[in-house]
C-alpha cells in the first residue's frame, strides 16, 4: 500500500522521554556509605554494651542506685548517651559522604525519618547485648557474635544483591537489612514519607523488643 511505500512518516512516531531519575546508585560510595554506617554503629553498640557492664564491675551501678534516683533514669542516661551517640556517628558519615563522594540525599525527609529509628533501635539493642554476659568480655564476645551474623543475613558485609536467595529471605530477620534500606532510600532510592514507613516502622519495633528483653533480664540480675 501507499503507507508501506511511504515508509515511516514523522507524525506517527512517538517522542517518550528517557526516565533519568530512576532509582539506581551513580557511584559505588552510595551503595558503601551504609554499609560503613552500620559498622559504626555496631561498634558502638558493642561498646556501650561493654561499658554498661564495666559500671557493674566497678561498682559505678551500685552508687547510681544508692542516689535519690530511679533505675529508669539510669537506664534512660545510658540510652540517651547511645542515641546520642548513633545520631552523631550518621550524621558525620553523611555530611563527609557528601562533601568528599558525591553521596547525595535524594529525599530529605526520608533521612529525617530514618536516622532517629536506626538510632532508637541501636539504643534497644545496647541494652539487649548488655545482658548477655556478667563480664566485660564475655559481653563483648557474645555482642560482636550476634552483631557479626545480622550484618551477614542483612547485607552488612556483601549487599544482598550478591548474595543467594535463601539468604535475603532469612535477612528479612535482620535489622542490618532495614537499617540500610532505610539509609538507601534516603540517599539514592528516593523512598517517599509513605515508603519509609515500613522499614522505620520494623527497625522501632525491633528496637523497642530488644530493649524491653534487655530491661527485664537487667532488672532481675541486678539491684
């Protein structure tokens, strides 16, 4: 027919603009910069940990009871000093990933979600590891033993990416996996406020688990 011999005509083609804002990293410090997050904040899980039984062993526990104050508020002195402590640690890394990598934060307000829940759930977790030994080392043994098969399961050594099936499914488990989602999401997914709601929503549940444990066994070992 004429349109065959014609070929092609200029007004039946279709102009789609190319999707460049797809969620994709555009460096590998992007998909680097979580993972070093939380090996930070492990190390700082662990050593909080081992610090809360030092004030045991010293007798800094025995002390702080005998004073006018409650279990909570020195419960609660540890676990701001570790929030606290969490938040600087993500915040610095953050700002030095953007100066010195071209690390961006794609959604802001998904980073002001996540930092605070990867935070609340490290708190939970301190106390949690903090029970799990009656001496300095023993604490310290046992919190790197559990912190080192989490990063495993959740991508904190080698993303999940690269990791067999099996193994993402069971990292479901992990609060690594969360944590760095949460981060990918802010820095170079573009996760949306509704989207983040999942994964801060299982880290603060987490958290709020382990940190409950962690209180009971506490409140019951010591006076």
């Amino acid at each position: 027919d004429s349109a065959g011999r014609e070929g092609v005509r200029l007004g039946d083609i279709e102009t789609i603009a190319l999707d460049t804002s797809s969620a994709r990293p555009r460096s590998s410090f992007e998909i680097c910069f979580p993972l070093g997050i939380l090996w930070g904040l492990m190390g700082l899980a662990a050593e909080f940990a081992m610090g809360i039984v030092h004030e045991r062993e010293a007798g800094t526990w025995l002390r702080l009871r005998a004073a006018p104050i409650r279990r909570a508020h020195v419960l609660g002195g540890n676990g701001v000093a570790s929030l606290v402590a969490c938040l600087g640690v993500m915040v610095f890394l953050l700002v030095v990933g953007r100066l010195f990598f071209g690390v961006r934060w794609q959604s802001p307000a998904a980073l002001v979600m996540a930092l605070p829940c990867i935070g609340l759930f490290f708190v939970g977790l301190t106390m949690l590891l903090s029970v799990l030994g009656r001496t300095e080392s023993s604490v310290g043994g046992a919190a790197w033993a559990c912190l080192l098969v989490m990063a495993v399961l959740g991508g904190g050594m080698v993303p999940q990416m690269f990791m067999p099936e099996w193994i993402n499914v069971a990292g479901n488990l992990s609060p690594i996996k969360w944590a760095i989602l949460a981060l990918e999401g802010a820095i170079w997914r573009g996760f949306s406020v509704a989207e983040m709601v999942r994964p801060c929503g299982v880290l603060l549940a987490q958290g709020l688990i382990c940190g409950a444990a962690g209180v009971a066994v506490s409140s019951r070992s010591s006076p």
